[in-house]
C-alpha cells in the first residue's frame, strides 16, 4: 500500500479521462455460451465517448462480440485500474477515421490480408481505483454518464 490518501471524485475523473486518452492498449474481456470467458490486450482509440478496437473476423474476441456486444475493458495495472463495462458494436470505418486509428496505435490492420473487423465500445460504467482505500467512490459513469 502507498499510504496515499483517496483521490476525491474530480481528480480521479480526471485522472482516468487521462488515461483514457493517452494509453494504447486495453485488456478486452469477452465471454460466450458455448466457449466461456475469453481476455485479449488490444490497442484502441478512445474519441472522448467510446473505443474504437479491432481484431480479426474469425477471432474469438470477435464473434463474441458479435454474438454478445457485453465487454469488459481493463486499463492500467492492478493498482491504479479502471474498468470500463461497455456494449460493443460491428462497424464499418471511414478513411479518416481509419487512419485516426492507424496513426494512434501504430497498427493498421487494412493493410492485412487477414479480413479485420472493427468494434465502436460505448461504456455504460467506468470505475477507477488505486488502493482498497478507493474502493469507496469507484465508480465515475452510471448508465452511461460521468458522474460529477
């Protein structure tokens, strides 16, 4: 334990919006009926209101992801987390955005022969802590609006 004190809700917002738009990565965690729990890191581009991942058609991540947009995202490490429980969606990109996407990840995955499809994730809920001191006032979004 750092022996900080808790951060209020103003500087824990801002700080996971921080993370939100300067991290690269973010763990996906799926699930399905027929093949249970399945976890991938994946690079995203977060707008200001949702992620924009993608993977490819066949994955796992994939077509549970079709089947059930429900996902859970994960950044940062264990003691300075946020969890983002989000629906995902299939959509098609434009060049611009595309590129947008290219550009902050430094992956491409038009340029792939293996067909990619990309998901827009809009969260419903956000959560952030550091030390169990912060588990109290975790949560930063409720049915999809930031608190404070």
């Amino acid at each position: 334990m750092t022996g900080a004190p808790p951060r209020g809700l103003d500087e824990r917002l801002r700080d996971t919006r921080a993370k939100l738009e300067n991290d690269v990565d973010v763990w996906v965690a799926t699930s399905s009926s027929q093949g249970g729990a399945h976890l991938v890191p994946l690079s995203y581009l977060w707008d200001g209101t949702a992620f924009l991942i993608s993977t490819p058609r066949t994955s796992v991540t994939s077509r549970n992801l079709m089947a059930d947009g429900r996902v859970r995202l994960s950044l940062g490490p264990t003691r300075d987390v946020v969890i983002v429980d989000g629906t995902a969606e299939p959509v098609d990109v434009g060049p611009e955005t595309g590129d947008a996407f290219a550009t902050r990840t430094g992956f491409d995955p038009r340029q792939l022969a293996k067909p990619y499809q990309y998901f827009l994730i809009r969260p419903w809920r956000i959560q952030a802590w550091r030390e169990e001191n912060e588990l109290r006032g975790r949560d930063l979004m409720r049915d999809g609006r930031w608190l404070g």
